[in-house]
C-alpha cells in the first residue's frame, strides 16, 4: 500500500552507494550549451553561376547538432540540385541558371540552429541575394578640363552588381600597350571607380583611357569602351567653380571611402580639406596616416565611427575660391553582447541577462529567445531597453528555465544576436519517475526505481516498512544510483534477482540535498505465510501524527491486531487502525504513547506471526533566529550565536559554510556549551563572505538556521594593468581586473594630450571596446591611441584603486602611396621623391632591377620630416636607358614598406617608318604610316611639287594616316612625316615620292574663231588651252554645233571628234543652206573631256531655195488676164531670203513660146493674153 498525504519522520542514518556519483557530478559541471563561433552574415551575396555555402559551427559540450530553419522556424530540408545539406552541417545552394530562380529557396532568409542537452540557440537572420547578371554594361564617359585641372572619368556599372565587381583603369598611348593604371602621382582611383587625373596637359588628350572590371565570384573580367580626356585652354582667368562633389558618402567602419570635390579655374585650383568640429573648422593636414587629403579627395583608409561628420572642401586660386559641405556617414555593424554568459541561479532567485548593444543606424529591435524560441511577455520574465542595454529580468527562477538564453537584434538589413546559459543551482529534490505497486510469486527478480532532479545532485535512500536499507545487507537487495549525463538526473534503483516473502513490505525511497527532501512509498506484495521480522526501533518527533506497519512480511494477510503491552488497540479516537494493518496514532506524546507495541498479522488459512516496535519519542531541537550585523568590512571583528531555546538532549551542533562543513580558519573560532554556540571572527576578510547554516540535531529530528555574512573589502587588483607597446594596425589588449565586496565597477580615463595631467573618461567606439571583464581592446592601433591609461577601480569601501599605464604604437615604416608615375624629359635632370612615414630611425634604399643607384649621374639626399624620413634621387641627363621602375625600401626596427616609382624618359620621337599611299584621287592621297615608339603630340606632315615649297599639315598624334588636299591632277609630289612631342619634333621621315591621278581637262581652247567659207561649210579655229589645265596628255578636239535658227524645235546636238592635239582648225562640211549654228570647241584626253568653249555663233551662206512655191491657183479676170496666186515655200526649204518670184506662163498652142513676168509678191496679173486660151 502507498501512504500518501502524511509526513515520515524517520530517524535513521544509512550509506547509500552512488555509483561514482561525485565524479559524475564533476563531470556534468564541464557541460556548455551551444555557442556559435561561426555564423553567417547578416546579408550573402553571391553568383548564380558559382552558387554558396552558409557554414554555421557551435562549439558546446556535448557536440551540438546543426539544423537550418527559415524565416518561420520551418526546418530545412533537401532538395536535389536546389539545395543540399551537408555532412558538416553546411547549407549549400548550388549554381543555377536564372531560369530555375526560386525566391523561396535563392533569395529566402535562413538560420542556422544549435542544439545539444543544455538547450539550443540560432543563428541572425541571413538574407540570400543572389547576382543572375550573367550579361551586364559597363560605360564610361569623356571628360573635358582646363589644363592643368583635374580630369575625372566614371566607371558606370550596374547598382546591383557595384559590390561584386572590382574596378581597375587601363590607359593606351598612341605608341603604347594598353597597361594597367596604379594609383599614385597624376592618378587616383576612387572607392566608386572613378578615375582622377591630376595636373593634365594637351598631352592627355590623344591617351585613351578603360575601365576594366572584375567580378569578385566568378572572375569574370570585362572593359568598357575608349574614354578620353578633352584638354582646352582657358581664355582668360577663371576663378574656382566646383562642379562635382559626393554631398552624402556612407560605408562601413573599416571599409576604405573617398569624399570627392573637383573643381574647374584658371589658373588651376589649391585643395584644403577642413573637418567641421561643432562649427569650427580644423584643417586636416598631408601627412596623415588614416585619413589623407588627395587634392580633389579626401581618403579614408580604414574609417571608424570617430571619423564620421561633416567635411568643408575649399577650392582657391587668386580670383577668389569655392567651397562645398560633404558629409561622412559611417555605418558600424550590429553587435551584441550578453553578461553575463552563463550563470548558476538558485532555484527561487533572481536572474539577469544583459544584452549591450553596439553600432547600427536607428533603434533596432530586440527579441529575446529562450532555447530558439521567442520569450513572449508573462510575469515569469521581464523586458527592459534602455541606453543601448536590453535587460531580462526572471524574478524567481523555476526548473523550466534553465537553457540558453538569445537576444536577437534586428535592424532593416542587419542582425546580430548574443548567447547566454542559466544553470540551475541548489534545487529541491523533485521526483520525476517512481515505481508503482507490485504482486509477485517468490523466486522472481524484481527492480524499484526512483529518478530525481535537484540540484546539488539529491542522495537517496531506501527503506522497507520504514527500516533502512543497506546496500550492502545479507538480504539479497543490490542497491545503486547513478546521475545521468545528459538529463543531469539522479538515477536510484534497488534490485533484487529473487524475490522471498521477507523481501514483501511498503518499500520507500527518500531523496535528500541541503533544499530539503522528496520521497515516495509502494507496496511489494510477496505471496507466502505471515512472516516475522526483527524488531523495530524506532524514535520520533513529539507532537506529530505516526503510521506504524507491522514487521511482518506475507501475502495475502487477512487481518492485522495491534497491542501496546497487553491491551489491545485502539483504545481512543487518537488511535485507529487500518484495513491494511497500519496503526495511525495522532500527534504522538512522550508521556502517553511512547513504549513498546506488538502486532500479529494472519491469513485466511489461520496463519500468523508477530511483530515488535520499540517506539521513543522525542522533542525536535528549535533554534531561535540570528543574523549578522549590516555594514560589516574588511578587518573588523564579528560574532554570531547559535541558540536552542527548546529540544531533548543531547543535542549536537555543527556549523556549515555554503552547505559545507565550516573550513578550518585561524580568524574563526568556535566556542559551544550545552546549548549555545558561537562563531566569533577574529578579523574578517573577503573568504568569510557566505552563508552560515547552523545545523542542530537529537536523536529525534534535526533544524538549521541560516545566516549571510558580508564582508564589505575594498578593491584589490586581481590583475594589475601594465605598460603596453604594440604594433601600428595590430590588436592590444590592456588587462585590468580587481575584486573586492561589493565586486568593483572597473572605468577607465585617459590623459589628454594637451593636457598630460588632466585624465577623461575613456568610452567604447568602433576602434576600441573596454570589455567586460574590464579590459581595454583595440582592434587596430594606432598613434592616435598612444598616451596614458588609467584604470580605476571602485566599490564606494576605501579609496579608489587606480593604475596609470603607458600605451606606446609603435609604426613600421610604411609609405602612404607604394606606386608613382614620373616623366621627364631626355638631357635634363629629375629628382625622384620617396617620402616614408613610421618610428626613426627610419633606413631608405634605391634600386633598380639588380642594380642598386650609385653612378656619378645619380645622387640621393634624405631629410627628416615630421612623421618620418624624405630621399631624394637625383638622376642627370636623362636619357631612354633612365625609363624603368626604380624601387624604394623604407626600413625601421618594426617593419619595411616597398615603393614603386615608375620613370619614363620623353625623348624627340623617332621617324614614322613605312610611308605608303592608301587611297588616291586627282586633286588628294591619303598617306599611312608606321607611328615612332614614345608619347607623340601630333605629327607634322609635309609635301610639294617638283618646283613648290614644302606645304605643312599637323595631325593629332593620336592618328598614323593623313589626307592631303589642293593637289594638282597628274602631278608628282614628294611627302614626309615628322613625329612631334613635348620635347620637339624628331627627324623626318623616309620620302615618299607619288603622282595624283589624271582628270579631265579644266579650261577650254582658247581664241575660237568661225567663219562661214560656203552656205554649207563653216570653218572653225581655235587654240589649244595652257598646259597647266591640261591634267593629262591631250589626245584631241571636239566641236560641238547645232542648228539653233528655229527656236520653236530642238535640234540634235552634233560633236566632231579630232584625234589630234596638234590640229588647232577643222571646216564642218554639208551644213544646212542659210542655217544659224552654234559652235563650241573643248580639249579632251584620257580621262575625259573638259569644259567647252564659249558658244560661237554663225549662218551658213545662202542657197537655191530647195522647193517651189506651193498651193497655186489661178483664176481669170478678163478675157486677156489671169490672176495667180501662190504660197511660198517651207521656211526649211527656202535656204535663204526669197527676193521674188518668176511666173513662166505658155499658150497651149503649137509653137507658142513662153513668157515669164517678175513680182515680189504671192500673186501677179498676167495681161494682154489671147483670148479663150490654155496656159500652162
């Protein structure tokens, strides 16, 4: 039977076998919950073509499993060739073309999860974007300038892809390779990739110039097309005008970012650059390490949250000046951090987290998470933001809150989250697996179990029918406990291979830690005759209800009497005795109950056995309350008392420290008597801090009281802050801890640096975090940081405690450009300047391929400068062996940095080669040829005739082909080419000798003359034209005539071709009678024939008219007259001007003769006639 609901007072003491329980303990204090020490960033990009991995590592104990959820906590699963999970806990999305595109697999935020027995924890968001721009378009554009401006060149690339591609500049002279631009000297690059061209000359103009880009995943290169410089002169002076500014430049801390400010005036613009200091402008001056004014840039290497502000760009010449605000916003990344990252918390007591906050943009959001899952608003927990800290409050810790503990920070594109663990400390015993009643047949193995979770690790104890249980007992028990690992739970089981009828009883297992006790009792019922067991004897506290079971095993029992001596039981209602046999006695007294009592139990078949307890009864011990005084500190003296004001001797008195026994301690001396005892503390210290439990005992019970002692102690280093030195851009860390009670809050000050004495508080920014445990961490140093450090510690018990410290940078020497472009001219001389900044003594040495410098052409002087050393390499008439790389190594004790000077010498070009006629017409030539090697400025072209002076054209030196124009036709002229630079022209060219090509004649004959010699022949002459408009050899003449004397029709034009250029006269032969012709004459040759003559007019001489008058009539007027009449004949055909007519007239009569009458007119009279007579 299980006895539920009531108290056991059971006095005993028992060793229970924990089965190398200590070591078990020991070792689950080395368990850790999950922490990340890799995750994915908060935003990924990456290529279509290449794909990624999001690789996610916790470190714990045991190894923590890893799974991807997304957005929703959804777990991630596998999906064949979109994405993969792999063995190492990697999430892999392999490539894809951009049609197969999934938002929700390629573009889906994803979290990486940790989990092991303490708990479990996620990753900050990751948001996947991916780059399907497998074609894109990169531009650039020509820029125009005043010379000796700057000239600026975009590189235009797609917003989307701008963070994936890296920008590089290549610039191809005339007779030069394309080659790769290093910034430095006249060219800067900028973090945009524009390209900034210093100092430009007419010479810049026929460079062209590209933007190459490569892309950071797949590699791909790609170039833009031709830009160039357009260099103009300014007519006039101009005062500064800036034209281009970035009003608004944003990067990241520690990415490199230019602030850019490009003006246009005459003469060319000075650059100041000024920092904006709450309305006082402090100029920033050359020679900085971090930031550096470039003329129209002002470059930040790696800028920090302390370089962000408002900067002024003044543009100045001697007509005035221009100025423009531009602002630097600098951007530092979400980060969290959590204090404390574990602790151990009492069941009960209060717990904190603390989550800090840096960087970002705006408030962010702040989730708090509890094993991957979000901790919703409850009374259990409570949220506080405040000052950049996000605080969780558990007022009263319970069972269920122990695990990991997240805050999660989220911004609108960034995420960061930081991890703590809560251990559960002292915990009651708790019972969470027991055993349950059980009937059994003797013979059988049987095994009891009782699982308890507590904290420190609860002991447990068996008892059977209240007697305690010795593992280690003659009765067959085999009894063992164990924790176990992963639940941190304590593992109890009693065993038993064969079960007898003296094993049947009310089995009980207790579980004990310094928070108190659990137990937990059920029957085994063994089938067999009732059967005695030894006697009990048993002690209890006074004043308490009993439950007694009679010793007596069997199975089943029928019926139990009870008697104490030799009356039987109950005698009163304080007594009563159960179905099961169990006597119930309430609120036990010494007087009237103790004693001994017997018991018979029997079965059906009348059998029987009894049993005997021994019942002593005794008053608990009671201890009146004490404390410690308030405000004690580190050397005073102190005592505290023990009293038990009630309780039966004897009674013994043991003090406890943090629930272990009192530690031995010359400052700590106890002194008891009967019932009193006292702690009295010599001087007290820091190790006296605790918890003092008295713990009083009798035989029947035992109480405690517990007491805290605080021992105020002022500050001590635990680890003192020393001297540092450190490399320039290389981490620090000054060391500072102390302890003391209350623990000490640890700041730190620093010197100012115009006032060494004066020390300020010293707050975390991008550069440098003061740390939790109280260090000072500087991710990258630098000479800015050098100075003195103070670390001060307090506790408001004595005086502060405070360290100066030194921390020296020291700076490897180290050039602030390691490329530079220079030209000179050949036979002068140039100095070439490597200015190294670091710590003196700073070494500087000059070569050159495998030769150091040292001819009697060169010399090198060096200076000290301000922040470091200046060489000088002087080189003498300059010649084409002085063009190479000239290498500069700037050396100190801490480091050396390399510079590279690239020299080139201009030299009068050499000759164009290779003079060639591309194309050629009568009046021009296109000439080709071969460009000399070296910079050119334009090309001087010249030709002439045989008898001419040589005739100039200039050409861009850009170009190798020139057309020549204004020639003569037919003609021979020798052409060269002579190469010009900033130097001088060079040597002509080799003569090209060629000839145009012929063309038609271009004047007329000349002195035409026309004479009608017949009225059908005319006669023509002429002269022949000048020689010079003959543009060939002359083959001939033509003569070109036409009837023009009837203006009413058109007449067919006629040419008379003469093959010969010596003939100067020729006749035109059957000519209409009396026509009007016009004649010109023009000269051809093999080409063709050139412009006429002018036109000529003449008439041939007049002829017979070629018809008879037409239409005659005739009529009679009288018997002797006739009238006749006639029209004349066609104009065509009358070849002349008719002068009159003849009318022949004859009788019709035999030997008539005929007559004929003369008129000028188309009719006359005929008279004197015959009468009534024919004529014809």
């Amino acid at each position: 039977m299980v006895c539920t609901g009531h108290r056991l007072h059971i006095i005993a003491t028992t060793v229970v076998l924990l089965s190398s329980l200590h070591d078990v303990v020991a070792s689950n204090s080395h368990l850790r919950g999950p922490l990340f020490s890799q995750e994915p960033p908060p935003l990924l990009e990456y290529s279509s073509a290449s794909g990624t991995t999001l690789t996610c590592v916790a470190q714990g104990i045991p190894t923590p499993d890893i799974k991807w959820v997304d957005l929703h906590g959804k777990v991630v699963t596998y999906i064949p060739r979109l994405r993969e999970l792999l063995t190492n806990g990697s999430l892999y999305i392999p490539p894809f073309p951009p049609e197969q595109f999934t938002s929700a697999i390629h573009s889906a935020v994803y979290r990486c999860e940790a989990s092991n027995a303490m708990g479990s924890i996620v990753s900050r968001n990751v948001k996947l974007k991916p780059d399907m721009s497998s074609d894109y378009e990169i531009s650039t554009g020509n820029s125009f300038v005043l010379r000796g401006n700057i000239a600026v060149l975009p590189c235009n690339v797609p917003t989307y892809s701008h963070n994936l591609l890296l920008i590089a500049w290549l610039r191809e002279g005339v007779s030069e390779a394309r080659s790769l631009i290093h910034s430095g000297g006249r060219y800067a690059i900028t973090t945009a990739g524009a390209l900034h061209i210093r100092d430009t000359s007419m010479e810049d103009s026929y460079i062209r110039y590209y933007c190459q880009t490569t892309h950071k995943l797949t590699g791909e290169r790609k170039i833009s097309p031709p830009s160039q410089v357009m260099v103009s002169e300014a007519e006039g002076n101009i005062s500064p005008r800036i034209e281009q500014t970035t009003p608004t430049s944003k990067v990241k801390v520690g990415s490199s970012a230019d602030l850019v400010c490009v003006s246009q005036a005459s003469p060319p613009a000075t650059y100041r650059w000024y920092k904006n200091r709450d309305g006082v402008l402090t100029e920033i001056r050359q020679g900085g390490i971090l930031v550096r004014p470039m003329e129209s840039i002002l470059h930040f290497v790696r800028p920090q949250q302390t370089d962000a502000g408002r900067y002024v760009c003044v543009a100045s010449n001697i007509l005035g000046e221009d100025r423009r605000e531009l602002e630097l916003l600098v951007e530092t990344p979400l980060r969290a951090f959590m204090q404390p990252l574990q602790q151990v918390v009492d069941v009960g007591s209060a717990a904190w987290f603390n989550c800090t906050i840096e960087g970002g943009r705006e408030t962010p959001t702040v989730t708090w998470l509890k094993d991957s899952q979000v901790i919703s608003g409850s009374s259990s927990t409570n949220n506080i933001f405040q000052h950049n800290i996000a605080a969780l409050q558990i007022p009263s810790v319970t069972r269920s809150d122990r695990g990991m503990y997240q805050c999660l920070v989220t911004e609108q594109e960034d995420s960061a989250q930081a991890t703590g663990q809560l251990m559960l400390g002292a915990v009651s015993p708790d019972l969470q697996q027991s055993f349950v009643e059980q009937t059994l047949n003797p013979g059988l193995p049987i095994s009891l179990q009782c699982v308890v979770s507590g904290n420190p690790p609860p002991k447990i104890s068996w008892f059977l029918d209240n007697t305690p249980l010795s593992p280690r007992s003659s009765s067959g028990y085999v009894i063992g406990s164990h924790v176990d690992p992963s639940s941190e739970m304590v593992i109890s089981h009693l065993n038993v291979s064969s079960v007898g009828v003296h094993h049947g009883g009310v089995y009980t297992c207790i579980a004990r830690n310094i928070l108190g006790s659990v137990h937990h009792s059920a029957s085994l019922n063994v089938y067999g005759p009732p059967t005695p067991r030894s006697a009990q004897n048993l002690t209890v506290v006074s004043g308490e209800d009993l439950y007694l079971r009679c010793p007596v095993s069997g199975h089943p029992i029928s019926s139990t009497s009870w008697q104490r001596g030799s009356v039987l039981l109950p005698l009163s209602e304080k007594q009563q005795v159960f179905s099961n046999g169990t006597l119930y006695i309430k609120e036990v007294d010494g007087d009237s109950d103790k004693g001994q009592y017997s018991c018979v139990a029997r079965n059906i078949q009348g059998q029987s056995a009894s049993g005997y307890v021994f019942l002593n009864i005794m008053k608990p011990p009671v201890i009146t309350p004490f404390s410690f005084l308030d405000n004690l500190q580190q050397g005073n003296r102190a005592h505290v008392s023990c009293s038990i004001t009630s309780g039966d001797l004897p009674i013994t008195i043991v003090w406890h420290k943090d629930g272990k026994p009192l530690p031995n301690d010359p400052d700590v001396q106890e002194q008891q008597m009967l019932f009193l005892s006292t702690l009295m503390f010599k001087k007290l210290s820091a190790r006296h801090t605790g918890l003092y439990t008295c713990v009083v005992s009798n035989e029947a019970s035992s109480s405690n009281y517990t007491a805290k002692l605080v021992v105020k102690v002022p500050p001590t280093w635990t680890v003192v802050p020393k001297d540092t030195v450190v490399l320039y851009q290389q981490s620090a860390v000054i060391d500072c801890q102390a302890s003391g009670n209350p623990q000490p809050r640890i700041y730190w000050t620093r010197a100012r640096e115009e006032a060494p004495n004066e020390f300020i508080p010293l707050d975390s920014d991008s550069r440098l975090l003061i740390s939790a445990n109280g260090s000072v961490v500087i991710r990258s140093a630098d000479p800015l940081h050098e100075g003195f450090y103070s670390c001060n510690a307090e506790n408001a018990i004595g005086k502060v405690l405070t360290k100066v410290v030194t921390l020296k940078v020291n700076v490897p020497a180290h050039f602030r450009m390691r490329s530079l472009n220079e030209s000179g001219l050949a036979g002068q001389s140039i100095t070439l300047a490597c200015e190294a900044d670091g710590d003196s003594p700073i070494r500087i040495t000059w070569n050159y391929g495998d030769y150091l410098t040292g001819s009697q052409q060169q010399t090198i002087q060096s200076r000290r400068t301000q922040t470091g050393i200046s060489s000088h390499l002087r080189l003498e008439r300059l010649s084409r062996s002085h063009a190479k790389a000239y290498h500069c190594r700037a050396t100190n004790d801490f480091g050396s940095d390399d510079m590279m000077i690239y020299l080139s010498v201009k030299e009068p070009p050499d000759p164009p080669e290779d003079l060639t006629v591309a194309e050629l017409g009568s009046r021009w030539m296109r000439i080709d040829w071969v460009p000399s090697t070296g910079q050119v400025l334009h090309h001087l072209v010249q030709f002439r005739g045989s008898q001419d002076h040589w005739v100039n054209i200039t050409v861009p030196g850009t170009s190798n082909t020139a057309r020549l124009t204004g020639l003569k036709p037919s003609t021979e002229y020798s052409v060269r080419v002579i190469a010009v630079n900033d130097v001088g022209p060079g040597s002509a060219s080799k003569i090209l000798d060629a000839s145009t090509m012929k063309e038609a004649p271009s004047e007329p004959p000349t002195n035409v003359l026309i004479d009608n010699v017949s009225y059908q022949s005319i006669a023509v002459h002429w002269k022949p034209p000048p020689v010079s408009s003959w543009n060939g050899d002359l083959v001939g003449y033509q003569i070109i005539y036409r009837d023009i004397s009837n203006t009413d029709t058109i007449t067919q034009t006629r040419v008379k071709t003469i093959q010969s250029k010596h003939k100067t006269d020729y006749v035109l032969n059957k000519l209409k009678y009396y026509t009007k012709y016009e004649i010109t004459v023009r000269v051809f040759n093999q080409i063709g024939a050139g412009p006429a003559s002018s036109p000529q007019f003449v008439n041939t001489l007049e002829g017979v008219p070629e018809d008879p008058p037409r239409g005659i009539r005739c009529n009679a007027l009288s018997s002797q007259s006739l009238r006749i009449r006639w029209e004349p004949p066609l104009a065509s055909r009358r070849n002349g001007i008719i002068q009159g007519y003849k009318t022949f007239y004859k009788s019709m009569r035999l030997n008539s003769k005929s007559d004929f009458q003369k008129t000028t007119n188309l009719e006359t009279n005929l008279h004197s006639l015959n009468k009534y007579t024919n004529y014809r």
